[in-house]
C-alpha cells in the first residue's frame, strides 16, 4: 500500500500532467508525450502495457 507522501505525490503529477495537457498549444503532441513518460514508468515496473491499449 502507498505511503501518504507516495500518494500525494503521485496526485502532483497527475495535477502537473493535467495542466500541461490543458495548456499545450499541440494537444496531441502533448498527450502523446504524457502517454510515453506514463508507458515507461509502468514498464520500468514490470507491467506490459500493451493490453492497457485502446485497439
């Protein structure tokens, strides 16, 4: 179970990702930037995302 700064922090990040995507002129480019950092996080804990993926 996460400890209470894990989960705040994970919170920040989202917060962070959040107004990044909003205030990106390039959508797209953005979110497809956030889906890589997220994509590389998951896999650096052993967790494939290629199931996640929206076919």
């Amino acid at each position: 179970m996460p400890t209470e700064k894990e989960m705040i922090n994970s919170l920040i990040d989202k917060f962070t990702d959040l107004q990044r995507i909003k205030k990106s002129p390039d959508l797209e480019k953005e979110v497809d930037y956030q889906l890589k950092i997220t994509k590389a996080k998951l896999e650096s804990f052993g967790i494939i995302t290629e199931d996640l993926e929206l076919q």
